[in-house]
C-alpha cells in the first residue's frame, strides 16, 4: 500500500513538472521569445530560420506580446531572395513596435536595409529617447546596429510603488513594455531583443530639464545623452516635471533607484529649478537642498555607487548688455559645495549653458528653447531637442573631461565647446507623432 502511495505521488509530481513545461513553451511560444530572447524577422509572412514573422497587421495586444503599436501601420516590402533582408517593413509616417517584457536592461539588435534603394533611420525608444540618429544605407547595403533600451516599473517591493503624477500615467516610460519609434525612410529587416545584466546603469535624477519629454516640441537632455553611448552602459531616467530634490524624495524615486541599483552603477542628480520656489523655513540652497544633495552622496556611497551632481541648466534671460543673466543664485553656490565635501564628481551646467546662449546671443539662443510665437509659446526655461541635444554633448564631453570610467563606453565624437554650439540649421531631427502645446511643470 505504501509503494502504491509513492508510485502515484510520483506520476502526479510528473505530471505537474510536465504541464509546466508544457505552459513555459507555449507562454514562450506566444511572446516570440527563446532562451537567446526575442528575434523579429518583418516584412512577410516568411521568416529567417529561429526568426519570427511579423507583418505589418499585426497589431500589439498584451496577450500576444508583441506588434505594430500606437496606431500605427507600417507596409511591407518584398524584393525576394534573402528571407531575413529581402523583405522589410517601411513607412511614411513615424511608426512604433513594443515587445512586452520585465523590467531590465535590453540589448537591441537592427537589421537595416534595401537591396533596391536608399534608406535613412532614426531610432527612438520609450518617451523619446534617441538611439540611433541617420543611419543611412545605399541600395543593397544592410547595417546592423545594437544599443540599450532600460525598461522600468513602478515597483520598489511588494508594498511600495513610486508616487506617480497623473501625468506619467499615460508615458512610455512607465509601462510593461519595451517600444521603439522608427523615423524618416527606416527599412527595417529584423530586431532582436535580449535582456543583459553586464550593463552599468546610469540613473537620472532631475526635474522638467532633464525628464523624457514625451511630446513635441519639448526636449530635455536625459533622452538625448542615450545616442551619445554604446552598449556598456544603460541610461535609467527617472526625472520628472516639476520635481525637487524634496518632491523626488518624497515620491519614493531616490528608493527605486536603490532598489534596483548596483554597484558600479552611476546616479546623475541635476535639480536647482523648482527648489528655489520652495520658500518654507527650513528651505533655500544651505539649507533643505544641502541637506538633500547629503541624503543622495550617503544612500548612494552605501550602495556602492557613483554619484555625480549637476548644477542647474541656465535659463534664457538676456540683460541690456546683451548678456546673460543669473536667475539660480546660490543653489549652484551649494551644490559645488556638497560635491567639495563629498568628494564626488561636479558637472557645473549652469556655467556651462550660460557659456552656451551667451556664444548664441539673445536671437539664436531662442532656437535652443521652445519658443514658438506662431504657436503662443515663448518658455525660456524648457528646451526643444536641438537645445537638448546640445546640452547632452556638454554631459558627455564632461564625462570625458572628468575621467569618469563609463567614459569609455562614449561613442566616438569631438569635444564638444560649449562657445562654439553646433548651427541649427544642420540639426535634423525627424517629430514624433505625440506634441503638446501645454507647458512642462515646473516653468
């Protein structure tokens, strides 16, 4: 009687463990994916061996895991021979593909291409992060390109999730899923998509000059510094509109970056902005915001991590002389003065977008803001992604210029001299489909 126990507990147990393996391989089935991750063969209903066909009907849905999204189609093209680059997907508008996965670091692969024509691709993912930038191919070329896509959730543990403004809700940024914004004449053959744990994070901290913007015509310099890296090092944006050292504290951002980070890891904290319309006793530059810029240089040395702390982007205010006028006080002052003591890494944005307008005048400074009378916006604190793009060159030439060690994982580049700004007129930059005309928090 016993034995005959044992012989049933042991087909039960058996086939438990093969029903799931049987719901791992159809769970894994479903999403696309294998142990190597997920691999997009698109075009046509044909597909490269260990690819997966997608077509350009094949819209996202959660259950599925992957598709065309945001309402966009693109079309397929088929010129025959190679399966996984004779056929490829292409648009006339911007157009989006998600991939739902956990929370991480991505390693994405682009195939690019047309044996029959020329073609020209910019890359954004999630809110508007910049990727990749021209990418062009002549007729029958191809280019493979590889960057790193970080995907984060609200969770901090299984009690605690960030304090979400209503706003970030509806963002990219927060979402279960992976998206990428395909732009200009993209012909796009193939994508894979693994996850990796290799990677050094870096994780911003800041307000409305430094968020992912989600919507034309804003920009911010934390989605433009991901073009300027190669894989090696992933960019975790956890800055938002109108935040404050105070605010992004409160809101449990600082604890979800701890919760994830790890050592090595790099945390970029620029705020000055909001802190100074903070007028309650125990507020001001020496105050609460020294006290704060402590809390980041303790929790994160405790980590193992490094931080780097960023004075305020200048905002556009010319005086009679043609010159550009102070409006941060002495919350540069302070935070020079914590980086001093803590012994961390300083990158004085404030002196260096100051150097920045004043190089471009009170006219040409104005292309670097999103200042549109046609449209009734004239916002000197904001900047539109030429401005933004600017000003993440200054960051990466002052991760070179600082020695820091993610500085060899920049891509190659000239130093950037902030009284010599590139000319607006050669700065292309393809809109995505999502704009506003309502201002940031925090102007």
């Amino acid at each position: 009687m016993r034995m005959f126990n044992h012989d049933i507990m042991k087909i039960k147990l058996n086939l438990l463990l093969a029903g799931l393996g049987f719901f791992t391989a159809c769970a894994a089935q479903k999403l696309g994916a294998d142990k190597n991750g997920f691999k997009f063969d698109l075009g046509t209903d044909k597909a490269s061996k260990g690819y997966i066909a997608v077509t350009p009907d094949m819209v996202y849905s959660a259950e599925k895991g992957y598709g065309f999204d945001l309402g966009t189609t693109p079309k397929a093209v088929d010129r025959g021979g190679d399966l996984l680059k004779g056929d490829f997907v292409t648009g006339e508008k911007p157009f989006y593909f998600s991939v739902k996965v956990p929370e991480g670091n991505y390693k994405v692969t682009v195939t690019l291409g047309d044996a029959s024509g020329k073609t020209n691709t910019t890359i954004k993912s999630e809110s508007r992060r910049l990727m990749l930038e021209n990418i062009k191919t002549d007729a029958g070329k191809f280019r493979t390109e590889t960057f790193i896509v970080h995907v984060k959730d609200r969770k901090i543990d299984a009690n605690t999730q960030v304090g979400l403004k209503t706003r970030e809700l509806t963002k990219l940024d927060w979402d279960d899923k992976l998206t990428l914004e395909f732009d200009h004449q993209t012909a796009l053959d193939a994508i894979e998509i693994q996850k990796v744990e290799d990677q050094v994070t870096i994780f911003l901290a800041g307000n409305s000059t430094v968020v992912n913007q989600d919507e034309e015509p804003w920009g911010s310099w934390g989605q433009m510094i991901t073009r300027f890296f190669k894989p090696g090092v992933a960019i975790s944006n956890h800055a938002e509109s109108g935040l404050s050292l105070g605010s992004f504290i409160s809101s449990r951002r600082l604890a979800k970056i701890l919760s994830i980070m790890k050592p090595g890891d790099y945390v970029f904290v620029e705020f000055g902005h909001n802190d100074s319309k903070e007028k309650g006793p125990n507020d001001g530059p020496f105050k609460s915001y020294t006290e704060r810029l402590r809390i980041f240089a303790t929790e994160v040395k405790k980590k193992g991590g490094n931080l780097v702390i960023v004075t305020p982007t200048a905002r556009r205010r010319f005086g009679t002389d043609g010159k550009m006028e102070d409006t941060h006080g002495d919350y540069p002052v302070a935070a020079r003065k914590v980086a001093q003591e803590a012994g961390v890494p300083l990158i004085d944005l404030t002196v260096l977008t100051t150097e920045m307008f004043n190089a471009m005048g009170p006219e040409k400074s104005k292309n670097a803001f999103v200042i549109y009378p046609e449209l009734g916006l004239n916002d000197n604190t904001h900047f539109n992604p030429f401005g933004a793009y600017e000003i993440a060159k200054i960051i990466a030439t002052q991760i070179k210029a600082k020695n820091l060690s993610i500085a060899k994982y920049l891509v190659d580049m000239p130093p950037f001299n902030p009284s010599q700004p590139d000319a607006f007129e050669t700065f292309i930059w393809p809109p995505s489909p999502k704009a506003s005309m309502v201002k940031p928090d925090g102007n």
